[in-house]
C-alpha cells in the first residue's frame, strides 16, 4: 500500500544529478553496494542514504505484481522511484532458485548490500557474494519485534519506546549480530503512518552513519539477546478480524488498536440501526478524553461519537462508512444520528 505521495518522496531527477556529478564526488562515497527493496519504507531509507552520498550501483526489488479489485500489474514503488533516477533495476523471482540473482550480484561486484523491507529470504550463496556482508535496516529494538510487522505490533502493545536497528544479515529472519540501534519515544497520538515515515528516516540517516564505520572495521557486532526475543504478526496472518472493535475491551486497548491498523487491515465497526439493518465504518482517527457521561458503552452526543468507559470516552474523530468518502464524525452524525439504534446523549 503506498501510505504517501510516491511525488512528495522521491527525489527529483536534478537533486540526483547533483550528487552523480563529477565535481560534486567529495559529497559521494567510494561504495560499491547493491540495494535490496520494495515498498515505501525502502523509498524513504534509499531517499535518505542518495542524500547523505550513497548511491547505489544496483536496486533489486520484487516482480511487478497485480494490486486492487481491478489486479491491475503495478511495480514496487521503489522500482518507480529507481527508474526516474536511472539507477539499474533487477526484479528476480527468489533469491535462492533464481539462478540469474546470483549472476546478477556477482557481475556487479559489490562490496556490500543494504537491506530495507525487501520482503525476501536469503541464502548463504546470495550472502557470500558480498564481501563486506549484508546490512539490514530494521524498524524496531531488535531482539523486540522480529518479522514484518513491527511499527503496528509496537503500537497495537502500547510500547512508549521504539527505535531503529542495524543488524549484519544470515539466514535466519532478524536473527544477525548488531551493528548499531538508536532509540525513538513513540508519541501518544501517533499513528502507525506517522511512525513509519519517521523510522524510515532515521533508518537512512543511521545507515549513512554505520556503513563508513563498518567498512573501516570500527565496529563490533553484538549478538542478540535471544531470551529479549519477541516475535510480531506476518502481514499474511493480519486478517480483517484483526481491526475488528470490541467496543468491551478497555478504551486504551482499543485506541492503540486504531493507531496501529488504521491504515490497514483498518478498524472497524458494525453499528445497528433503527431499520434493523447495519453499517459499517472504518475508525481512522480518534482520541480518549474525561467524561460524565453515563450510561457506559457506545454512545452518540450532538457532535461526538465513541466508546465511554469509567468516565473517559474513546472519541471517534475521524471515519469511512462503507462504500463513502472520508468524514468528520460530526459530518456523519448530522445525517445518521436519529437512525443509528444506540444511545444517544
């Protein structure tokens, strides 16, 4: 899914020739390494490394697949953002039984590769083509938060810290020794968007950072901690049962759960109406405040709508009901109040 404008991420074609210019090469570094990516988080991270000098010989990223109702074949957007920068693009199958990625590596000879969510395993053969090994940039506290869904398993946990991890690659998933690790706080009102861009970032700047210090050997790696070992979901496993609201649970749990999958699977709800029949909305935005409402549950007021709990209320902010446009809950509830079958304060 692409969370943002792919135009107001990438970087133009001018600020790119002015890194590659031959009188511009004490801002380049000497760096032969291969980037390996697929989504927005791979857009940001490469963004931040072609700015702080590094540019790479190579991209590889994942096939063109088929994407919405319509499964219309679109590219990885960090291939559409390599072809406006004329960096070379390779798009194997699988590292490990696509003969041509090996081949496509070694003519390259590189020094080192930089991973950033490509969304593929490696194999010893793949990682041994690489001198200097295979870095990869991970969005958590690693051993915290092994696998794919880190940001939304921070959020969905309440986690009030994160951070950026820099580990060298072997087989296993996440698993490789630490090069470096800058903690961030995660902020109350933060959404999983919010937090990805902002860990993208530091994730490219921490990168430019540690490949000069790893290539001049002054760094040691150290082992993870694999009693601290937490694993999170695969996005696979994520189903839409998982945004369901259980307007039961405790309000905190609930509004974690809508920062974290807000954006997908997304959080939703069932509401009856008056007709017996029922609508659907995405919850997109919220926020908890003090109330003397009573009784609990899920109530309607004149301009508010949400989950009241122990004299706080989970204030629904912002919502999509099925099939419409996004809306202020206030714009909702002027045309859908008299007809919704909750109470109404």
């Amino acid at each position: 899914m692409e969370y943002y404008s792919l135009i107001k991420q990438k970087i133009s074609a001018k600020e790119y020739r002015h890194y590659r210019h031959p009188y511009n090469n004490s801002h380049m570094h000497n760096i032969k390494f291969i980037f390996f990516g697929s989504n927005q988080f791979s857009v940001l991270v490469l963004k931040r490394l072609i700015q702080n000098g590094f540019v790479p010989a190579l991209t590889i990223t994942v096939p063109d697949a088929p994407v919405g109702k319509k499964q219309i074949i679109t590219p990885p957007l960090i291939k559409s953002m390599a072809q406006e920068l004329r960096i070379a693009i390779a798009q194997p199958t699988s590292l490990k039984k696509d003969l041509s990625a090996a081949q496509t590596i070694a003519l390259r000879h590189p020094d080192i590769g930089i991973v950033a969510e490509y969304g593929r395993f490696f194999n010893k053969t793949i990682i041994d083509l690489f001198p200097l090994g295979v870095l990869v940039v991970h969005p958590s506290l690693l051993p915290k938060w092994r696998g794919v869904t880190p940001i939304q398993s921070a959020l969905l946990n309440g986690d009030t810290e994160t951070g950026i991890t820099i580990i060298q690659l072997d087989e296993h998933m996440d698993h490789g020794p630490i090069l470096a690790q800058e903690k961030t706080p995660i902020v109350p009102d933060e959404y999983f968007y919010e937090l990805y861009e902002r860990l993208a970032n530091m994730g490219g700047d921490l990168l430019s950072c540690v490949i000069p210090q790893w290539l001049n050997k002054k760094i040691i790696p150290k082992p993870q901690d694999e009693t601290k070992t937490t694993f999170c979901k695969k996005i696979s496993d994520m189903s839409r049962e998982d945004g369901r609201v259980n307007t039961s649970q405790p309000i905190e749990q609930t509004y974690n759960q809508i920062r974290a999958f807000s954006t997908e699977p997304g959080c939703w709800l069932e509401l009856s109406m008056k007709n017996e029949q029922t609508i659907t909305i995405k919850i997109l935005t919220a926020h908890i405040e003090h109330t003397d409402i009573q009784p609990e549950g899920l109530i309607a007021q004149k301009d508010k709508f949400g989950i009241v709990q122990k004299n706080r209320m989970l204030v629904f902010d912002q919502i999509q009901p099925q099939g419409k446009n996004k809306m202020k809950t206030q714009d909702f509830l002027r045309g859908n109040k008299d007809k919704l079958d909750i109470p109404v304060i």
